[in-house]
C-alpha cells in the first residue's frame, strides 16, 4: 500500500461475488478473493450498497456476443461483476486529487458485488447528502443514461411532449423524473402492474401497452425514448412530430450477436434523409454529470426507486427476481453489517 492509504486494514481478503463463465444466475456464487488495490487514478471503496439492472444482466450472460470482444471471450475477464457502487473511500491511488480518505462516494466501480472496489476517481462524485448509501447506489448507471438521453441525444426543452417507453424501469423511473425537472410533459409506457408507480414518478399519463397501442393516438411527442427496444423505427414515427427526435437507449431486443445495435445503427443512417432525427445513445460514464445527478438529487428533482433491497449473498437470487420482469426501478444490493 502507498503512502496516502490508511493503515493496513485487519484482512486482505474479501466477500464477493464470483463468476468465471457467462450464463444464468446459476453462474453467480459467493466466495472469497483477494481485496484489491487502487491502481493509478483510483480509488478503494468500501462498499457500503450496490445497484443491479438489465446491464448487469447482459454483463453476466455476455450478450449481445460483440461485447466479449471488450468482456472476454470464455468468461469475464474481471470475475467480480456489479458496476453501480456507493460507499467509502479507503485508499487513494497515485494521482488522485478529487477524493480523500472517508469521503463518501457513488458512480462506476470495477466488481460492486464485493466488500471492496476498484474505482477510477472521474467515475465518481460524492455522495447525494440526501441520499442513503442503497439510493445513491442505483443511480450511477441508470440515472447517468437517462440524463444524457434526454439532455444531449434528446436536446430536451421545457413545454416538450415527452414520451418514454419502457417507463417503469431503471433508465426510464430516471427518465420520467428528469424530463419532468426539465419541464417537460411527460408520457410513459409500461405494463399494468406497473401503471400507479409510473404515475407515482410523475408521468401525466401511463399508457398500459398490454390494453393500448401508444402508436394508435392522434397524440403526437417531440421526443421518445424508447428504453423498451422493441419497436419498429417505423412504428414510432407514426406519434413522433415532423422536426421530433427519437433516442434509442441500451441495446435490447435484436438478436443474441449484435442486440439491439442493428436497429440503432440503421435508425442513425434514416436521420441523414429525415428532418427527424433519430439517435443512439451509448454510455458515457463521466464525473461532470455524475456531479449533475447530485445536485438535481439534493435539489429534490429526482428519488431513485428501489424495488427491493437484497444481501450480497442473495445476488443471484435478486438476478432471477430481475430476469422475472418483475422489478420497477431499481434493484439494491446492501452490504451494510
């Protein structure tokens, strides 16, 4: 340990989560591994709470399969998965400036499902004040795709008619808050079960996709966000205004090779010969709009919404509970003694 690390903490070992080969939950088993190190611009938590979502889902089973290009062939090059994280800062790596010994974190880590993470110090901001360690933890991913949708692919303004497809989840429970911060008029997309939470969110109107089609109405929006990525471009032209944009979240649906990238990419070749627009948009995990989320958070603009809250040992049982479709928002995952 360098010299701007506390003292040698008891034990060099830590819970966490394994996994050595994609597939199922089945995969995800609880052992021992060794704690790591800050390397050069990072830091260590302590991780007190850590998120799961449909990322971590496509982490654990390695597709779409163009991913293990950057993941690993076999298996995940890192064993320990989990990517949201919030926690304590226990040592510093060599150039860290942002961060000192104590101060309480959130944002992107390397292997959250642990006691302790690797974390690069322009992936983290301080923790929201307002904000348990549990919602602090949910928000990295999620709360950064959602902002960045609807700021810089969406260019939303106030007054705007919003709609956000694949509303109850974790981008679009963000999603709903934020475009309703920005002014805007919201609509939101989601199954029965789910219809009083996105309303809870603040959408002035749900639409139950199992009873209407969202497509069918004489209403017409100035942005979607289709989150869902299920629909045809064409489909959604049909309510989109004639100057409207279309943001085409994460890479769902498609096939198991490239996801969802195919429909995206084609949708970006449709803009050039439209006056709408139609743009992907892919993760960009930053500090600076991390810094965003908190002060929107302490502003009271938006609440993370915790569907459950499970230990570091049921991990995989919380896996299956998302791979259920049942989860709105956001999974937690407490390590909390």
């Amino acid at each position: 340990m360098n010299a701007l690390t506390q003292p040698m903490m008891q034990s060099q070992t830590m819970q966490a989560i394994l996994q050595t080969t994609y597939g199922t939950a089945d995969m995800l088993q609880l052992g021992t591994r060794a704690r790591p190190a800050a390397g050069k611009g990072e830091v260590l938590i302590r991780v007190s709470a850590a998120g799961m979502d449909r990322g971590t889902w496509h982490l654990m089973v390695g597709q779409p399969y163009v991913m293990r290009l950057v993941l690993g062939f076999r298996g995940p090059k890192n064993p320990v998965p989990g990517l949201d994280v919030a926690g304590t800062v226990v040592e510093l790596g060599a150039g860290v400036t942002r961060f000192k010994l104590g101060d309480e974190v959130f944002g992107i880590s390397k292997g959250s499902f642990a006691d302790y993470a690797r974390a690069r110090e322009d992936k983290l901001a301080r923790k929201p004040s307002n904000f348990s360690f549990a919602q602090a933890a949910v928000t990295g991913v999620s709360g950064l795709a959602a902002l960045q949708a609807l700021r810089d692919a969406g260019r939303v303004k106030a007054g705007q008619r919003v709609l956000v497809i694949g509303a109850s989840g974790g981008v679009g429970s963000y999603a709903v808050q934020l475009a309703k911060a920005f002014g805007a008029e919201v609509t939101g997309v989601c199954g029965t079960a789910k219809l009083e939470f996105v309303r809870s969110l603040g959408a002035s109107r749900v639409i139950d996709y199992t009873k209407e089609d969202f497509a069918s109405g004489p209403e017409q929006f100035d942005l979607i966000l289709d989150i869902g990525g299920n629909s045809p471009l064409a489909r959604l032209r049909q309510v989109l205004t004639a100057t409207g944009t279309i943001v085409l979240v994460g890479g769902e649906g498609g096939d198991a090779l490239t996801g969802g990238m195919d429909r995206q990419l084609g949708a970006m070749f449709r803009s050039l010969f439209s006056k709408q627009r139609f743009v992907m948009k892919p993760p960009n995990e930053n500090a600076a709009d991390l810094e965003v989320l908190r002060e929107l958070a302490e502003a009271g603009k938006f609440s993370p919404a915790i569907d459950s809250t499970w230990t570091l040992a049921q991990v995989p049982d919380a896996m299956r509970h998302l791979v259920a479709g049942k989860v709105a928002g956001k999974i937690a995952i407490s390590h909390a003694p």
